[in-house]
C-alpha cells in the first residue's frame, strides 16, 4: 500500500511538473492568448483602414469631385478661370 501512494504521488508530481514548467505549460498557454489578443487588436485595425481605404477607392472611381479635391489639396491644381492667391503669413 505505502508503494502505490509513493507511486501515486510521484505521478501526481510528474503531471503538476508538465503542468506548470513543461511543454505546452499554463505560463505557454498566457504567452499564447496574450499573442492571440494582440493580433486581433492589430486585425482590428487594420481593418477598419481597409475599409476607410476601400471607400476612399470607390468614390475616387464614382464621382469627379474626389479627384478634383485631391488635385487641389495635393498637387496644388486650379481649375481654367479660376484665380490662385496665396496667402503669406507675417513672420
């Protein structure tokens, strides 16, 4: 009897061993739901910028006024007949 309780606990060491230091232990288990939570944060984000980006595409393709809009603001484009002024703050 005293052979199968040492033989018991034993095992029963063994398993709280693998449990908490060994392969696939519970401090892995946080490392890899901390990972998992992070990446869904970082899909997340991304994802809402996929979106903005897809909707910014579609009314550059659909309407003028986009790409009038970016001519303007980026590249500095004026339309026939309109006047440019620039205005310089002083310093």
């Amino acid at each position: 009897m005293k052979l199968l309780i040492a033989f018991l606990t034993v095992c029963l060491g063994v398993l709280q061993y693998k449990l908490w230091f060994g392969d696939d232990s519970r401090s892995e288990l946080k490392a890899v739901e901390k990972n998992v939570a992070l990446q869904l944060s970082t899909n997340a984000a991304l994802s809402e910028r996929n979106e903005a980006l897809e909707v910014e595409v579609l009314d550059l393709k659909n309407g003028l006024e986009a790409v009038e809009e970016r001519a303007r603001s980026e590249l500095g484009m004026i339309e026939e007949g309109e006047t440019f002024y620039l205005i310089v703050p002083n310093r």
